[in-house]
C-alpha cells in the first residue's frame, strides 16, 4: 500500500493532462488576441 503522500502514476498523468490543457488554452488566447489586434490594426 503506498502512502497517501504519493500520488498514483494516473493521477500524475491526469494532473500533467490538466495542466498541458490549461497552458495550452493560455497560449491559444494569447495568439487569438494577437491575430485579432494585428488583423484590426491592418485596415486601420
């Protein structure tokens, strides 16, 4: 029996899934934001 303090192998992966979706989702808004104010700043 391992000890609570030990998170399981699927537990580190769902954790690492998680945080890849969550700076994956950052980094898609930051790009989307960027290509919004490019593309408004180019017909000004």
């Amino acid at each position: 029996m391992t000890a609570p303090s030990t998170p399981s192998q699927d537990e580190i992966k769902a954790r690492n899934t998680r945080l890849a979706l969550i700076l994956a989702s950052i980094a898609a808004t930051f790009f989307i934001g960027f290509m919004a104010k490019m593309i408004l700043l180019a017909h000004h």
